[in-house]
C-alpha cells in the first residue's frame, strides 16, 4: 500500500498504453499493471490497440508460426490498421509492453515505432517498457532502445517478466502453447508462460507509477520503478542470445530472399532452418552455459557487468517493495 497519500495534481496526467498481445497473456499484464492509473481520477488513460494486418493468428499454424521468422528476425514491419492517434496528442508517459519474437520485438511493436505518427508522438516522451517472454530478451530490448532512440523518446524504466519453468521444459511447453493454444503442463513439466502470482505482481508498477506522476518525477532522469524488483539479468544468456541473433539474421536474409510471406519457396528452407535451429538449442546453449560454469572464476567480472547493463534502468533492487504490496 502506498506508504503517503499523493500529492493532489494542477492538471490531470495523461499517459499512453500500447497493447498488442498474440496470446492474450501481455494484456493480462498490461491490464493489471494499469488498474492503479485507471482508478486514479487524477490520470487520464488512452490505450491503444495495434492490429496487424494480416492478423497473426493464435493458436498458431507451425509452418505460419515459422514463417513469421525471417521478418521478425530483420524488423521487417508488417502493416498496421490505421491508429486511432494522430501524432499530435500530449502524453505525459508512454507504455510500452511487448513480447519478444525470434529474439527480437515482436513486428507489431517495431511497426509502431516506425510509424510516422509514433515518431511525432513519442518525441521527447519518457517511456517504460514491460517485457513478457520464455527468457531472451537482452538483444531484443537493445534493438527497441534503437527504436526508441530514433523517435526522440527517453527509456526511463525496463520490467521483465519471464516464463518460471526450467529452461528446459520451456523449449517443449512454450511451442506447445503457440502451436495449440494449450499452455497446461504436460509429462510432469509445469505450464506454459507466467503465472498468476507473477501477473498479479505487476499492479505494484501501476501504484508506483500514480505516485511518480504526483510527484511529476516522470519528467526527471530518475527510474520511477527503481526498488521494485523490475529486471533480474541472466548474462550467462548473453552468448546464446548473440550466436542466435547473428544465425538469425543470416537465415533471415536467406528465407527472405527465397520469397515473400506465404511463399511455398520458403517451406523446403524452413524445414531446414527448424532443424539448425533445434540443433543449435540442444548444442549451443548448453555448451556456452558448461563454459561459463567452469570458466566462472575468470568471467566473474565480465559477467557482472554484463547483468548490471542489461539490468539498467529499473535494476534489481526490491528496498521499495514494502511500499506498495497489496
């Protein structure tokens, strides 16, 4: 609970949510991490909803699903349904969550960043950015800084929110859960994607944020959600995620330039792609994480640095938990 009453406003706070979720689990997110700006009288809330087109369907086809791979890898944009904005509004905070596509943001979110009327819209905005995903997420939150960056905005917190089950079991349940629709666990494997505790958390964001935007502290330089057990780093995912974003991009080039989306060119080279790529998981990631074990002493360092700058702005720290548990 909020430790002081907030200061009353001058004027109402006016803040944008994007939202654009496949599965429906980043709006759980979204909508409970914003229920305390919703209720505040004080805060005026606009949400937005992206709508790709064609729309990407879920559950997923597994040959569309992979399909979606070499656009999604380059940031190549898929068209958008004409937004409901012009460019022209005021927002005093931006909102931005996202899941994360074959290591990179998912092509709705890069299409709104590279929209004429975003770049108008977010220039010179503080902008918070909420992650939902199985476990990768460093690159793809370098490659939407870069977005940001180019529309003028200004990242002022990170929260990462990622799937609880083993890594190995998530290769098998994530898929599953795509392709079916079915995210129950299976075999004695826990279920697909976050859990209800871990949703629920978020609304601690949402109480932080009413209490910045008080306090106007969103026009400062200062994380608002630092305290609050934001993001917690695993560089030792780093290597994995830099092999796999460049075999990425090369299998990318190579798919794209077979053919467009949908072209039957592609279904011969992305059997083959599936098989890289479940070669590369059993083979790569376990690898780099036995080295990192045993080289540990020596990288030590390395990795610590690594953690704190993927950890930044938000950081791990949870001093300011007390204040706003439910």
């Amino acid at each position: 609970m909020h430790a002081t009453m907030p200061p009353p406003l001058s004027r109402r706070k006016r803040v944008l949510v994007i939202q654009y979720s496949q599965t429906g689990q980043l709006t759980s997110v979204a909508q409970q991490m914003i229920a305390p700006l919703r209720e505040d009288p004080a805060i005026e809330l606009h949400v937005e909803s992206l709508r790709p087109l064609p729309v990407y369907p879920f559950p997923w086809p597994f040959f569309r699903f992979l399909d979606a791979f070499p656009e999604s890898a380059l940031m190549q944009p898929p068209a958008l349904a004409p937004l409901t904005l012009n460019g022209d509004e005021h927002f005093d905070l931006v909102i931005l969550p996202y899941q994360v596509w074959f290591l990179a943001p998912s092509p709705p979110i890069t299409a709104f960043l590279r929209h004429p009327v975003t770049r108008r819209l977010l220039r010179g905005k503080p902008v918070v950015t909420v992650i939902a995903c199985r476990n990768m997420w460093m690159l793809a939150q370098e490659k939407l800084k870069d977005l940001l960056a180019e529309c003028g905005a200004r990242l002022i917190d990170n929260v990462v929110l990622i799937d609880p089950g083993p890594t190995l079991a998530t290769f098998f349940t994530t898929p599953r859960w795509l392709w079916t629709g079915n995210k129950a666990g299976f075999w004695g494997m826990p279920p697909a994607g976050l859990n209800a505790a871990q949703i629920k958390g978020t609304r601690r964001f949402g109480l932080a944020l009413c209490d910045a935007l008080h306090h106007s502290a969103e026009q400062g330089t200062q994380p608002l959600l630092a305290g609050l057990g934001a993001v917690t780093a695993d560089p030792r995912l780093y290597i994995s995620e830099k092999a796999g974003t460049r075999s990425f991009f090369v299998w990318g080039k190579l798919l794209s330039a077979a053919g467009g989306p949908g072209s039957p060119q592609r279904v011969p080279l992305l059997a083959l792609y599936v098989t890289f790529l479940i070669l590369m998981i059993i083979t790569i990631v376990p690898t780099s994480l036995l080295l990192q074990a045993l080289l540990r002493p020596m990288l030590g360092g390395w990795l610590g640095r690594i953690k704190h700058q993927f950890e930044m702005p938000s950081g791990s720290a949870t001093d300011r938990l007390p204040l706003y548990e439910d």
